[in-house]
C-alpha cells in the first residue's frame, strides 16, 4: 500500500554496487503513520542485494540485535534495518551506534524514527554526538503524506474501483486524515464496512468517525500532558484547524504566560503539532474529534464560547464556522445571527450551494423562532433559484409557506421562489404553475417588485400547459408590474423573459430584444438576468435552427453568469451547447460529455434534460434501442410528461421513430397523437419541427390520413411567414412523408418521384442550417422513393419517415435483387448517405441503408456465381447482423432494418457467434 522513497532505493544500493564501495547509513524520519515500517521491508527486499545478509534490529522490543564483539566488523555484506529508534533507551543507543561506526564497506544500514518523539530533536542517535568514520557516507530522507492522487489510488485497492471513489471522497479523504498513510488505509476500512453502504459522499467521510490506532496515539500524546497544561490541546480540538499561538491560548482560558508554556509541552509531547509557520493543530485533522469527544461537558461549552469570540475577529470572519461554535455553546442567538451572516456572505461570493446547505441545515432544525425563519427562509429561496438543487429546499420552504405566523409579504416571496424552483429545477410544471399565480396574487399589493418577477415567470413559455396566448397576457401584466416597482434588475428579468417568449415563435421583433439586454451592467442583479436572457436566446436559437448564432450568444451568457454568480444559468446553457452539437453532426465524445453532464448534475436531474434526451438520440442512432427508451424516458429521474414542450416533442418525436422501427404502428399512432396535442395547445408551432415527420408518418402507415393531413396542414398555418429554418425543413419532411405514404397506399408508384422531390427540398433546407444527421436521413427517403419507382412493383417500399424500415403485411413485397435500371443518381445518393452515417457514428442508420443499396444494386459483373467463402471469417451481412444483436436489437428489429427474415437473422447471429466464440449477444460486443 505504501510505495518505497526512490531515493531512499537508490542511496542503499550504491552501497552495493561495487565490493570496496564506501557504507552507507540512511537515517528515514517519518511522523507515525507515514510508513517507516512498511518502508524498511521494501528495502529488505532490493533486487540489487540477492547475496547481501539482512539484519532486523527493532528498538525498545526486546534490547537489541546481537552485535560483533568488540573491535571486530561484520564478516559479510549485510544490509541493517533498524525500526524505531526513537523507543531505544541510552544503553541501546551506545550499542548501535557502536555497530553503525564498524560498518565495512559493502554495508548499508537504515534507520527509522519519528522526529516528534525523539528525546533530542534532530538527533536520532541520542544527544551525544557521534563520530562518524571518514568512509561512512550519511544521507537523511523524510517521508511525506499521500496527495490526493496517491489516496484516490488507495481508495480504488480498499474499497474497489467504483462509484464509492468519487473525487469529493477522495478530497475528503485527504483533508480528514492529512494524507497521513495508516489513517487513510484506517479510515477506508472502516468506510468499507460502514451501512449502509457507503456512496462516497464528504458528509459520509465526515460522519465515519475516528480510527482506533489513531484515537489511541493522539489521546495517549494529550493525556501525557500535564493537566494544568492540557486545556491548550482541547482549544486546539475545538477550533479543528490550524490555528495562531494568541488564538490557542485565548480559547484555551490559560492566560498569557501559561498558555505559552502549555504550547511548548504540547508540542513537546508530540499531542500537536507545528502546521505552518506561527499556526499549530493536530497533524492528523482527524484527530481533534477524538479529543473534543473526551473533553467534559461544561468545559468544551466554554471553549466553543470564546472559540467564536475568537474566530469572529478573524478578517474575513469565517462566519458559518462561528455559528457552529455559537450553537455548540448553547448560544442560539448567535448561532442563528452567524448563520445569517454566512449565508449572505457566501450568496454575495457566488458560494449558493454552500449558503443553501447551511440555510436547509438550520431551518430543519426545530424550534427556530419565526422571526428567524422570517429572515432565513427568504435567503434560502434567493439562493436555491439562482444556485442549484434541491428535493430538501423544496420540502423546507413547503413546509415554511404553511406557518399562519408569517408575515404575508414573507410568504408571498417564499410561494414565489418555491413555485420558480419547482418549475425551472424541479420539473413539476403545473404545482408550479399555480404556486405562482397564487405567489402573484399575494404579492400585488404589498410587494410590487416581486409581484412583477412572479408575472415575469408566468411568462416563460417552456412549460407544458398554458397556451402562447396566456403567456402574452403575462408578458403584459408583468411589464407593467416592473415599470410600477421603478426597479431596474426586475425589467430586465421582464426583458430577459420576453426574448425567451419571443424568440419561441420567431416573432420578428425578437433579435432586436436580445440586442437590449443590458450585457454591460455593473449591477450583478441585472448582470445576471441579462445572462439569462442570453442564454434563453440561445435556447430558441437552437429550436429555430440557428446554429450559427448559437455560439455567441452561448458564450457571451455563459461569461456573463460566471462573472454575476448565476450557475443555474451556466449550466442550462451547458445542455442547449449539447443540444447545437447534436444537430450540427459534433458527435465526436458527445454521449461522454451528455453522461458527464447528467453525472454532474445528479442532484438536479430536470436541469439535464437536455442531456438525457441527446444521450437517447445518439442510441437510436447507434442501434442501441435498449439504452434509447431508458435515456428518452430520462431513467425514470422524473415524469417525461414535465420535460419543457420542445424537448418533450424531441423525445416523442424519437420514441415514435422507435415503435415505428418495431412495426407497432398502432401504439406509434396513439403516441403521436398524445404528443402532438401538447404541443398544439401550447401553439409554439416552431417546436413541432422534431416531432412532425415522425407523428405524420405513424399516422399514415397506421391508415389516419385525415389527422395526418391536418397535422400538416396545422403546421403549416401555425408556423405562418415566421423565420424559423429548422420547422420549415420539418414542414417539407413531413409533406414528403405523407406524399410517399399516400402513394404507396394508392398503389401509385409513379408518384413517388414527386414525393423524392419533396424529400429532396428538406435535404437542401437542412444542409443550409447545416443539419448533417437530418440531411442525410431525408436524402435517403428521396433515394428509396426514386429506387422504389424504378422497380418493379416498387409499391413494397414503406416511408418510414426517413427510417427505411420494411414494412410488413400483404401489400409490402420487397423488391428484385437487381431491377431493370435502377437510377445511377439515386444508388450514388444512398452510397453517400451511408459514408454520412458511418462517418457521424450513426451505426444502425448505415447498416440499414447499406442494406437497402444492396437490394437495389445490380450484382457486380465478373462475380462468380454462388455466395463468397469466408471461412472463420465474419461474412459482412454477418457482421452487421452482430453488430446490431450485440447493441440490444431483436431479431424481428434487425430483420426490419436490413430487409431480411427473423429466420435468417437468427442463422446469421448463430454463425457469428459460433465464428467468434461468443457464449451471448452481451458477449458479441466483446468479441467482434
């Protein structure tokens, strides 16, 4: 566990690296813990020593090793590992240091102690200086704790690669033990065994408490200290952390002269410890807990009491570490009043996570007066809705607008920032819908300014539920609310939220309310509304298809809310940076930074809906269908009906693409009509672009033309004139879809050449934005319908929506293998549609359209005839049939894709793995 010193290594096998080389005596200080023992065994077993006798000589255990008689020197190399010098008496001491003087050359000895226990300091031998012969050389090496590296590395051995080894643990870890060795191995066993099982959070490294070797040794050190002397050592326990001499001895009581001569024994008893120059502690952090525990009740209430005196004249006062020493006093209100203090503090440096943890931490306390919770709870919402999570701020503050003793000003403000929460951190749209009409109701007349931030919220139009036309009445009201307050933070969170509303539907007028936000306040409350508006420009941006805005309205935001304190900003700008790489084909890493993400964000898993959604485009994409339903459907986190309207359409739009590919065109249909509704309702046709193509053509195949054709024909009234280049795209995808469903249907192959066209208008629009995935899609719709015309009863062919997938039932026949003159323009647009997708990572999109070219391109001239032998060999139908199994899909799903039937697709899935050795479909992937 404890790696060998390299210098260490290096010093002692010079000593035997030629036979008149001169001895050599390392002396290896280390403080207890650090691995000294550890350390001489790893020399004890040096590759360059095979022929070199070892002597182990361990001080204080029984007297000694046996020595050469007086005069003479040992006969042979040997190497002398001697432990613990600092427990040798001064007759054991004169004997080794007889044996060290008589060491011939080819000899080596090293020598461990502990500085702190020395009875001289400095000098490990004793205090008598000795004569070192001329030919001895003498090296000292000091040991040193693990950094945070080394722990991680040893977390990984003790607890197992994991979960469990998370970086916070780790940090914690190091600051807990001090990178001290033997702690950290002590500790992490313990964690090891703790239940229930550990999740390698810091609380949890905080709460595991204190090993037993190290509980031992540190109140062994106190307790040597005398009892006039020792109260300086538990002002050093209840301070926890390296502290001024004048510190020590004012919490300690002792006065002056006392209290110094208390450090000096203190220090000299090795019961603490010099930490940087004029601080003092404990060398091991973890320590002082188990000191603190054994002070008496009284006298510890004493030291916390004139601990927070001392700390509070701290510059900066460390004020949340006053309260705890105010609380612990028995001193509540100044517990509550410290509090206070460091929530603001924290608030006022961009700390919002730290002022929310201490604020939910006291508030759950019972018996806070009312008056506190009045001023407390109000400083927790502040800081929930701008910093990040949390379940636990939601339940306070639910609880909290419940207490008939608040002022109602404080409880309209409370409702408000509870119902900000549960909407934009929480997903639960309509609770927060009606908290905050009521928040705006209650604030109209005591609070005008937090008044219009709650119509300002209503305003937003993301949120499932409420139509465009309610969200313009808002946007009205609230207008007016924040022209009345006079308050120049609060119309620009109104402005902040109109671009939002406004850039949803194109209106015209939208850039030209991005180009007001006032991006060069010195104000940080406008600063950081007008990141927000940023950010929520860049959001539409995305949806309308603007791709090429998107990176400077992103990183203009995101520097604004870093500079203003505002991390829910930054990292909701952090999904839409995901969203644009999606679309824009920079899928290169992106499921990795998408798992990051939500990684990061595991606290708040509505704030990564975004990545959860991409995360399940590029596994339907990639063929791993399995992994798509429980990414889409945001791995249960929350409710898929809550997700904002525009993400929710996305992951509609894909769910149906999948049922589609299962040939469930029932269920496919009821889900695009369910799906379609909401975003109906909320009338921001824009955000039908990713759902549109996907809902017509479940609806098509499934027989309902009507309410395909009106879903169409809705898309296209309700997106109007508006500069919108992703739906308008949308819109001639979904017209193509309908025109090839309908022509199929009919029987009418002639007509597909018209709905080729179509698709090839939505392939040009897409290029434009540019949209590679998109584009390649709809041109291998255009190919499919020019091949399927060409063909002779070209009618099998289904639409699909871009999905290629066969369809099954009596009119679905596949065509020849090599018809009459297939069309050279359509073959060479699948050929390219396939290199798009192998070269974005869109595997089962490039398996299924290399399969439909091999349908339609004539066999090769000077093939010979019969199948090509490969051996052991993966044929290449074998390997896409593997490639797909291995990624989750079933038989009848791989059947679909690449035009074969469940008969085949079984034999070939047989044979692969008969070729490869693989004992399961899991096992293909490995395999392949």
């Amino acid at each position: 566990m404890i790696a060998t010193c390299g210098s260490a290594r290096r010093s002692l096998a010079r000593a035997f690296a030629t036979p008149d080389a001169g001895p050599v005596l390392l002396f290896v200080e280390g403080a207890a813990g650090l691995g000294k023992t550890h350390l001489l065994r790893e020399l004890a077993e040096l590759p360059e020593t095979p022929d070199v006798a070892r002597l182990w000589w361990r001080c204080g255990a029984d007297g000694g090793r046996p020595e050469p008689a007086e005069g003479e020197a040992w006969r042979e190399p040997t190497l002398l590992l001697v432990d613990d010098v600092h427990r040798a008496d001064e007759d054991e001491l004169r004997r080794l240091r007889r044996v060290l003087a008589g060491m011939e050359p080819g000899s080596a000895a090293a020598v461990t102690y502990r500085p702190e226990e020395l009875p001289v300091p400095g000098m490990p031998l004793g205090g008598s200086a000795m004569t070192y012969p001329f030919r001895l050389t003498v090296l000292r090496d000091r040991l040193a704790p693990w950094d945070e590296e080394r722990v991680r590395r040893a977390a990984a051995e003790v607890m197992g690669e994991g979960e469990s080894c998370t970086a916070e643990a780790v940090s914690a870890l190091r600051e807990r033990t001090g990178g001290v060795p033997r702690a950290v191995v002590d500790l992490l066993a313990m964690l090891r065994e703790q239940r229930p099982a550990f999740t390698g959070t810091a609380a949890e490294v905080a709460a595991a408490g204190v090993p037993a070797r190290l509980a031992e040794l540190v109140l062994s050190r106190t307790y040597a200290v005398s009892p006039a002397h020792r109260p300086l050592v538990w002002a050093a326990a209840v301070l926890d952390g390296p502290a001024a001499r004048d510190e020590l001895i004012a919490v300690s009581g002792l006065g002056a002269v006392p209290g110094g001569d208390a450090l000096l024994r203190a220090l000299e008893s090795a019961a603490l410890a010099e930490l940087g120059e004029g601080r003092f502690g404990f060398a091991v952090p973890l320590a002082a807990d188990a000191v603190r525990d054994t002070v008496p009740g009284p006298v510890r209430q004493d030291l916390h009491r004139r601990a927070a005196g001392v700390l509070s004249r701290r510059q900066p006062v460390p004020w949340a570490a006053v309260g705890a020493h105010h609380r612990a006093a028995g001193e509540y209100r100044g517990w509550l009043r410290a509090v206070e203090k460091a929530a603001e503090s924290a608030a006022a440096s961009g700390r919002h996570q730290e002022a929310i943890t201490l604020l939910e931490r006291t508030l759950a306390t019972p018996g806070i007066p009312p008056q506190a919770r009045a001023r407390l709870a109000p400083l927790l919402a502040r800081n929930a809705v701008t910093g990040l999570r949390s379940d636990q701020t939601v339940e306070v503050l639910e609880q909290i607008v419940r207490d008939a003793d608040l002022p109602p000003a404080v409880r309209g403000e409370l409702r408000l920032d509870l119902g900000l929460m549960l909407s934009n951190q929480m997903g639960r749209f309509a609770e927060g819908w009606r908290v905050l009409e009521v928040a705006a109701a209650e604030l109209r007349e005591v609070r005008s300014v937090l008044a219009a931030r709650a119509m300002a919220a209503l305003v937003t139009p993301y949120w499932p539920g409420a139509s465009l036309d309610v969200h313009r009445g808002w946007l009205i009201k609230a207008a007016a609310a924040a022209d009345d307050s006079g308050d120049d933070a609060m119309r620009t969170a109104v402005l902040a939220n109109h671009v939002g509303l406004a850039m949803s539907w194109a209106d015209p007028e939208a850039w030209d309310l991005v180009e007001r936000l006032p991006v060069q306040s010195t104000d940080p409350a406008c600063a950081r509304q007008a990141a927000r508006g940023l950010c929520n420009a860049a959001d539409s941006a995305v949806w309308l298809g603007f791709y090429r805005r998107v990176d400077g309205l992103l990183t203009e935001g995101r520097e604004l809310a870093t500079r203003s304190g505002a991390p829910y900003t930054e990292h909701s700008a952090s999904g839409t940076r995901l969203l644009q790489e999606w679309w824009t084909g920079q899928w290169l890493g992106l499921a990795k930074r998408c798992e990051d993400f939500v990684a990061d964000t595991a606290d708040m898993p509505f704030l990564a809906s975004d990545a959860y959604v991409v995360r399940g485009l590029l596994a339907v994409a990639q063929g791993d269908w399995g992994e798509a339903r429980a990414w889409l459907s945001q791995r249960g986190t929350f409710g898929t009906e809550n997700l904002p309207v525009p993400l929710g359409a996305t992951a509609a739009g894909a769910v149906i693409r999948l049922t589609l590919a299962r040939q469930e065109v029932a269920d496919a249909a009821e889900q695009a009509r369910a799906a379609w509704t909401v975003v109906a309702g909320k009338g921001v046709w824009p955000w039908a672009a990713e759902l549109a193509p996907w809902a017509v053509e479940a609806l098509a195949r499934a027989g309902d033309t009507a309410t395909a054709h009106a879903m169409v024909r809705d898309f296209a009234q309700g997106l109007g004139d508006a500069d919108a280049p992703a739906a308008r795209a949308a819109l001639a995808w979904s017209r193509a879809v309908l025109a090839e469903n309908e022509a199929l249907a009919e029987g009418r192959p002639d007509r597909l050449p018209r709905a080729a066209e179509t698709y090839r208008k939505a392939a040009a629009a897409y290029a434009e934005l540019p949209r590679p995935y998109s584009q390649a899609l709809t041109t291998e719709c255009a190919a499919r319908c020019e091949l399927a015309a060409d063909a002779e009863g070209g009618a099998g062919e289904s639409a699909a929506g871009g999905a290629g997938e066969e369809r099954t039932g009596p009119a679905a026949s596949a065509g020849p293998e090599s018809p009459p003159n297939p069309s050279a323009s359509a073959i060479a647009e699948l050929e390219s549609c396939a290199q798009h997708f192998t070269d974005l990572g869109a595997v089962w999109d490039a398996t299924r359209s290399r399969a439909l070219l091999r349908t339609r391109q004539p066999a090769k001239k000077g093939r010979p005839p019969g199948r090509p032998s490969h051996s052991d060999q993966l044929s290449p139908r074998e390997a896409e049939v593997a490639q797909l199994a291995s990624s989750g899909l079933t038989n009848r799903e791989i059947a679909a894709t690449l035009h074969l039937s469940p008969r085949t697709v079984e034999q070939h899935i047989a044979s692969a793995m008969r070729k490869t050795g693989a004992l399961s479909r899991r096992d293909l992937a490995h395999r392949l």
